[in-house]
C-alpha cells in the first residue's frame, strides 16, 4: 500500500505528519547528533564547523536558502523561506553547539552515538538544542511542502550559545536588516517543573567570573608552614563565604539594587508552574531549601538573582593524602540577573568586593570574565502567549502555565531588540532530560510535541495578516 502524498494529508492533523516521516526524521536527527559540535573545547572546532556544514547542506535539501554567516569563531547557519508578501516575519532561534560531555565515565554509552531507548534518545545534545532545534526544522519543512507556509521564516542557529554566543553578539548590529522579523521564537527552554506545557515570560541574565589567590611559590610542607603561610584553598573558602550572609542573601554591595519585587499576578501564575517540593527531590536527590531563606522556590528562581560557585581547584585530590598547603586556588563563579540589573555593573560589583574580602598575604588574580546579556522579561498581556498557551493545550492534552525561567539565553533579548521582534520561549525540555549532565535525553513524545506545536504555531502566523 503506497503512502498517501503529503500535500494530500489534513493540516489539521500535525501528529499525523509527524508519525507519517518519524523514521527518517530519527536518522537525519541521529546525523546531526554524532558531531562534537561542543563549542567550549577548541578540539572540536573541526567538528562544529562540519556540523555547520551539514544543517547548511540539510536546509537546502529542504529547498531554504541557505548560508554559513562567518563569526571570526564558530560560524551561523541562517536559513530563510520566503513566504507571501503582508504575511509575518518569523525569525527561529536554535543552536547547534552543545556542552562538554564529561564526566564520560558516568554515560551508559558514547554521548554522541544516539541510541533509541524505551521511547526515548539517548546523547549529548538530545534535548539541547538539537532535537528541540530539529523538530523545528522539520515541521517548517512539512509546511513548506504542503504549501502552506505564507509566513516569511528566517532560521538562526547559533554555534556558540553554550559559550556566551560571541561570535553572534559581535556581528547582530550589522546583521539588523537580513533579521529584521516580527517574531522570534525560541524553543531552548523548558516545561514547568510540574510537568506542564509552559510559556516562558521571563530569562534570567548571566556573568561569569573566575578568579585565583596566589600564595607562595611553590606547595609548601603542611607541618613545618601550617600556621604560618596563608593557605590559598582556604582563603578561596573564605571568599566564597563572603558572597551571602547567614540568610542565604547576596551580600555583595549594590548587587541587587533595581531589582523589582514580582506582581500579585506574577506571584500567583508562577506559583501555578511549581511541581512542589517533593517533585523537585525526586527529579534532583535535594530539598529545594537554597537562596534566601523565606521566601517561595518560584520567587527564588524565577524573579531574583543568584551568585553560585560552579568549580573550585586546589592542592591535591588524589588517592591517599599528600600534605601540603596548596600554592594556588581557583574559583569559578556564574551570576543569575534579573530586569533592572545591569551585567557589566553587576560584574565589577563582585569583583571589587572578592578584592576587598581577599585575606591577607594572598594575591587576587582574576583569570576570567564575562558578561554575555542581562534578563528578558515578557508582557503578561500579550495575545501572541495567550495564543500560544491554547496551541500548547491542544498538543499536549494539559493546561499550560506561565512560567519565569531561572536559566539564561543572553543572547535572545539582545536579538529579539535587534529584529524588532516579540519573542515567543515555548519548549518541551523536561528536568528527566538531564541537560549538561552525563545521560542527556530526549522522549520521542517530547519531540513530536515540539514538532506539532510549530506546525500549528507556523499555520497560525501563515493565516495572519
């Protein structure tokens, strides 16, 4: 029995389209796992520039114009579909980088050799972004195919999202007029902790910092100069101490000047996404008791700002014991930014005070920094979230939520700005997923999700005017 031709088939069924191609959507998706596209390990430029290379390759075959726009770093695949003229400009944002997948040893397989696994994808970059990214593509395909697509659709995928997205933000200024669009959609994002479809009405902001205190020139015998020699690791310790008081506040000061208190109605619709305590222990292994004492995890997460230690490095942590004092220590830090905070600000706000804090004998030394964008807040007014909560119910079977995302995308509200565009964050991403973690993967439901929610999203902009 042949396949009936898909121009055949009824729009109104895009869980149809979706089974009626899965199979060689699952390979061509594959494909685009194997590549070691992590932009933070630069031995693995080859490898994500092939990456580049190969969705340039899969856009075309899709019969979309497209191009690799060069960075100085790691390229931008753009993509564009004309549409019909006074129809909406659609602008997607994806990436095809991914994290580092280490710890290895901790992977049940090669990261990037995807397997299918009781209904699920198993690899790096599973969920972020690839297969989020990809279920994008492919539903703007079928619309294409269908002729159906009167919407103009610009497609940017990003290498270096992963990394702060510097070889985009460099070059969106002179970029302006090919990403001009009237709406940026944007799928690197989550579902509610309860599990529920959401429409994210706010991103956090993000800075890094990572600083050392050097102390004598070489590891020094624990007995004859303990007690006498500031200890560096120590020191680090103490440092990192000194960023909140005995309430879990930031104590840097001036860091959390400008920084407005959530609305009784953002209060109350963001209280709706929280899946509760026990959720979150069994999802994480922990109680949700960190940040400010008092006060809601959803007002933690969502609507104030953060400073957390992601590593630190010292001395000897090998087998058995080595007793030294330790010559150098390092820490590394990221900041969380909320509407009203200013990230270059807020970036000389820390620094100045770990130099205040930085114990005596001991030399401050910062080895990194960055401050990639502030957060994006969304107007809970908007009809095009409202609309999109009601095509996210329709996938889905649930009741959408609004949510404000503790995570970052910096470089969204700088592009949104630039395209003049209003953004539209609404992802399948689940905490089961385990993004940055050993085991990233992602459900074929989630991916059929995604899929179906852009098909009818892209219908609802091709019948605008």
């Amino acid at each position: 029995m042949e396949r009936p031709d898909i121009c055949m088939m009824n729009m109104a069924n895009p869980d149809a389209l979706f089974r009626r191609d899965v199979h060689e959507r699952l390979d061509q998706l594959f494909a685009l796992l194997r590549f070691r596209s992590v932009s933070a390990d630069p031995a693995c430029r080859a490898s994500s520039r092939a990456c580049a290379q190969w969705l340039c390759r899969h856009l075309a075959r899709m019969g979309w114009e497209g191009r690799l726009l060069e960075t100085g770093s790691l390229p931008v695949v753009f993509g564009l579909r004309r549409g019909k003229a006074g129809k909406p400009v659609v602008l997607f944002y994806g990436h095809y980088d991914v994290q580092p997948a280490d710890p290895l040893k901790e992977w049940r397989g090669n990261p990037f050799e995807p397997r299918l696994r009781g209904g699920r994808i198993w690899a790096r970059g599973a969920s972020d972004n690839k297969g989020q990214m990809f279920a994008f593509l492919k539903a703007a395909e079928t619309m294409a195919r269908l002729g159906e697509l009167g919407a103009t659709v610009k497609i940017v995928l990003d290498g270096e999202e992963e990394s702060g997205s510097v070889g985009l933000f460099r070059h969106l200024r002179k970029w302006k007029a090919m990403l001009a669009s009237d709406v940026l959609m944007v799928n690197d994002v989550d579902m509610a902790p309860s599990g529920a479809p959401a429409v994210i009405m706010g991103l956090r902001g993000v800075i890094f910092l990572n600083v050392s205190l050097v102390g004598s020139r070489y590891d020094l015998h624990s007995g004859i100069h303990g007690g006498v020699a500031p200890n560096p690791a120590q020191g680090i310790g103490e440092l990192l101490a000194s960023l909140h008081d005995s309430c879990g506040r930031i104590a840097v000061d001036g860091f959390c000047e400008g920084v407005r208190k959530p609305s009784a109605v953002e209060r109350r619709l963001a209280a709706r996404s929280w899946g509760g305590a026990r959720c979150y222990i069994k999802e994480t292994g922990v109680a949700p008791v960190g940040g400010e004492k008092g006060v809601e995890p959803w007002v933690r997460s969502g609507f104030m700002p953060t400073i957390e230690a992601n590593g630190m490095i010292s001395g000897y942590v090998g087998e058995g014991s080595k007793t030294i004092i330790p010559a150098e220590a390092s820490l590394k830090l990221s900041a969380r930014l909320v509407p009203g905070q200013d990230p270059n600000r807020c970036l000389r706000l820390i620094e100045t005070h770990l130099r205040r804090k930085t114990p005596e004998g001991l030399k401050f030394r910062v080895d990194f920094k960055q401050a990639p964008g502030g957060a994006m807040k969304h107007d809970i007014g908007s009809p095009l979230a409202r609309k999109a909560a009601a095509v996210l119910k329709e996938v889905t079977g649930r009741a959408p939520v609004f949510n404000w995302h503790g995570a970052s995308i910096p470089v969204v509200g700088a592009l949104a700005e630039t395209a003049g565009a209003e953004p539209l964050l609404c992802g399948f991403g689940l905490a089961q997923d385990r993004v940055h973690a050993p085991n990233e993967s992602f459900s074929l439901a989630q991916l059929r999700w995604g899929y179906c929610f852009a098909v009818s999203m892209l219908r609802y902009f091709s019948d605008s005017e």
